[in-house]
C-alpha cells in the first residue's frame, strides 16, 4: 500500500483511507457501506443524522473532508479519524460493529507500532508483495524505491512544493527525462488501465533502478542546488531525470534491449492462486 493513501479490505469490502495530520482517516460512506450492506450509503447516513440529534449538531467537529482520487476524477470526500469512526459507529444498529471496532483499534495500533518502529511498517509492506506473489529480488528493489520516492517527497516538502498537483509535475518531469513518457503515458504503455495501478507495482527490475536512479540525483542535486520553490525545483528534476536517460541509453547500447517493457504484473495474484490450487490439488 502507498503509504499516504490506500485501500484497504475490510470483510471483503473496499475501504479507503488517508494519512492526515499524523493519523489514518475513513471515508464515512466506506464505513456506512461495510456496517449496513445499504445499497445507498448516502441515504443511510442522511437517516442516521437525522435521527442522532447529537450526532448531527456535532457533524463538523468529527468529519474533515479530504481530496481522493474517484472515478469522475479528484473530489473530497467526508472522512473521520478513528474516534471519529467509533461515534459514528454508535448510531449504526448493525451486528457488524463490534469486529469493525476491534479491527480499527488494531489498524491504529499498528500504525504506533509503525511509528516507534519504521522497520514494521516495511515488513507489512514486504509481506503485502511477497502474498501476491512478486519475486523476493523485486521486492528488496521495490522498497529500496518507496524509501528512496520518499526521501525525495520529504525534501520538495521542506523547498515548498506543497501542492499535489506540483509533485505529479515533477514525477512526471523524471520520468518523461528518464524513459521518454509521462506517469500516465507509461502506464497505457504497460496497459494499466485502472486508477488505481500502482506503475512501479508493474516495472521490471531495470525500471525500477533507473526509476530509483532519476529519483536520488534528483535528490541530491535539489540539495545542492538548494533549489527553492517549484521551478527551481522542477530544473532539478529535469536534470535528474536527464541523468537517469543517460544511463538508460547506454546500457541499451550494450544489451541491444530497451529497458522499457509492455510487461506487467496483473495476472500474478491470479498466478499465485492456481499455484496454490494446484499444490492442495496433489496432496
């Protein structure tokens, strides 16, 4: 999962969630959805204000609307911290309610575990790859590549990129440098066709190290540049991902093979299925 925005399975059902002010918040239509089986969420919780006078005088100090991206693209969406979850969860009749309690209260205590212990969080993510069958060798490169987008994120933060809209450009100005087409450009290429398709959860090890590649001299030339705002910032990224294109093209000239690859992964959790299939199959 990316570690700003995911979605997560609760009993078989999509659950979106963000990392805001140093917590995870809950869309509340995901919540009413997975507490009630409502075939309009919205409805329901239109009821459920309705009828919890509390609830509804109280409705501004627990939700906190938040930017998702949806299908009819960017919206925010009402969501509620984990106390926030629990008083709502109060007004829900449903039989569901108390597993959901428990499962919030462990979703938080993870994330403090996270926080006292970074190496937890990259175990969970590690364990998340290795159940959908990626390769043990891709997986070191694919966290080494999330700690290292990070370090990037973390220092166009502190020079005043604030905006997502900004950090897409500049992602898209590495790559574009790098592999000759934007985030979106490569991602038709490799035939994602979803919102949700992670990119570098579809690159191949040569992707993923010139990805990695444009991303640290991007990084260090930031800081030693010391570039300030989004253009500076943007000139850095360029020549980073310049960098990156340089050495993409030279090893190309030794193997004769392009890094680039139509390969993807959407047909392993399909593949790690039927192997385990067939493995009960023989016993």
């Amino acid at each position: 999962m990316d570690k700003d925005k995911a979605i997560i399975v609760f009993q078989g059902k999509n659950l979106r969630r963000v990392w805001h002010n140093n917590q995870w918040y809950f869309v509340i239509l995901d919540i009413v959805g997975v507490l009630t089986d409502s075939v309009n969420p919205s409805d329901y919780l239109k009821k459920i204000r309705k009828r919890d006078e509390a609830l509804n005088e109280g409705w501004g100090q627990i939700v906190t609307p938040l930017r998702f991206e949806t299908h009819g693209g960017p919206q925010n969406l009402n969501c509620v911290n984990t106390e926030g979850a629990f008083r709502l969860i109060q007004s829900i009749p449903s039989k569901k309610a108390e597993p959901f309690k428990r499962w919030l209260a462990r979703v938080g205590y993870e994330r403090v575990q996270e926080i006292e212990n970074p190496e937890l969080a990259q175990d969970r993510v590690k364990e998340y790859y290795e159940l959908k069958g990626y390769p043990k060798d891709w997986i070191d490169k694919r966290l080494r590549g999330i700690a290292i987008r990070q370090g990037l994120t973390d220092e166009w933060k502190d020079r005043g990129v604030t905006q997502e809209t900004e950090f897409a450009i500049l992602t898209n100005e590495i790559s574009k440098a790098t592999f000759g087409k934007t985030v979106q450009e490569y991602k038709e290429f490799k035939g994602l066709k979803k919102k949700n398709q992670n990119l570098r959860d579809h690159m191949g090890d040569w992707e993923l190290i010139f990805t990695m590649l444009g991303e640290k001299a991007t990084t260090d030339i930031t800081r030693t540049r010391d570039a300030q705002g989004f253009n500076k910032n943007k000139q850095a990224a360029q020549r980073g991902g310049q960098i990156a294109h340089n050495a993409r093209k030279e090893l190309e000239q030794e193997t004769g093979e392009s890094v680039l690859s139509k390969s993807n992964f959407l047909g392993l959790t399909d593949q790690k299925k039927l192997e385990k299939k067939n493995k009960a199959d023989k016993k």
